[in-house]
C-alpha cells in the first residue's frame, strides 16, 4: 500500500525525495501518514480538497488481506 500511495503522489509534487509514508497499524484500521514538503502540500491537497479525495478513494478502494479500514492522512 505504501508503494500505491508513493506511486500516484510522485507524479504531482516538485520535490518526489521528500515524500515519507509511513504505516501504524491498530486493531481494526490501518492509518497511513503521508508527508510531503511543505511547498507541494496544496498540489497534494488540490482545489477544495479533490486531488485529496481521489488519492483517497484510490487507497480505499483497494483492500487489504486483513479486514481492517483503511485511513490516509496528509501532512
């Protein structure tokens, strides 16, 4: 999943290095902080937050083998 979020946020900000994903996982969801620098946050973000929700439904839609709910927060 990291890999997914990696691949569909490079492509949109100026500075791909300073991309970190990371991964905490708790009983029932799996909660994925993504960082970006500070000067790409509104490319990541998008007008009204749509880029944002895509990159989400994207990850939402695709499922883990574990039952659990997916979260993506960006940073």
């Amino acid at each position: 999943m990291k890999a997914l979020i990696k691949t569909i946020v490079t492509p949109l900000v100026d500075n791909p290095d300073d991309i970190v994903v990371t991964e905490k996982e708790e009983d029932t969801k799996i909660v994925y902080h993504l960082a970006v620098n500070e000067d790409d946050v509104g490319k990541i973000i998008g007008k009204n937050g749509r880029v944002a929700k895509a990159i989400r439904t994207v990850v939402y839609a695709a499922k883990t083998d574990a039952n659990k709910r997916i979260y993506l927060d960006i940073m």
